[in-house]
C-alpha cells in the first residue's frame, strides 16, 4: 500500500503562487496515475488537476491555465504549482493514486488559504 505525504500548503495572498508537493512511499509509484483533488469547506472534493502514468494531464476548468501538475517518479513525487491564486482556491488539497480508474490511496491533506 502506498503512503502518500502532502505539503507546501499554507497562507498566501489573492495572485500569489504555492508549490504542493506529494511524497509517495513505495516502489511502485511509476503505474499510478496521480491526482490532486480539492475540497473548499462544506464541500464536496473536487478534482484539480492529474497526470497519468505517461506525463498526459487533465485540469478542472477552474485552474486551467493557473496550475500545474507534474510528477518526478526518480523522486516518487507529484507536483502541483499553483499561480494566480484565487480566494475560491482555499480549502484542503489531498493527492491520491489511481490505478485502472480508481483512487486507491490518500495523502492527509495541506491547507491552503488564499486571503483578498
């Protein structure tokens, strides 16, 4: 089972930027797929951005443009480097593995507070 460890959340102000990191345990990190999902609060989670096992990346229309996912499996590490940050962007961010359609695992969350 893979351990999944996110930070590089924290308090930051309406169009600044924020790096999340994903640290994965485990060496099969290379066969998963990798998400970021976001949940604001009283909300459902939501899907932010993910990446596939090849480099292929998917956004929310939300952050399209704004955010960038990439991975580094030498580092089994996903990124997720966030610019022009909204306040709608503040809730808690959690990374996941998804293998053959499903999630599988989750990191604990970090928060992110976008102040106006």
């Amino acid at each position: 089972q893979v351990q999944l460890v996110e930070s590089g959340g924290g308090l930051v102000l309406a169009g600044g930027s924020l790096r999340l990191s994903c640290a994965a345990s485990g060496s099969r990190f290379s066969i998963y797929d990798m998400g970021w999902y976001h949940q604001a609060p009283g909300k459902q989670r939501e899907m932010v951005a993910v990446i596939s096992t090849g480099g292929s990346t998917d956004y929310a229309d939300s952050v399209k443009g704004r955010f960038t996912i990439s991975r580094d499996n030498a580092k089994t590490t996903v990124y997720l480097q966030m610019n022009s940050l909204k306040p709608e962007d503040t809730g808690v961010y959690y990374c996941g593995t998804r293998y053959l359609g499903y999630y599988t695992a989750w990191g604990q969350g970090t928060q992110v507070t976008v102040s106006s």
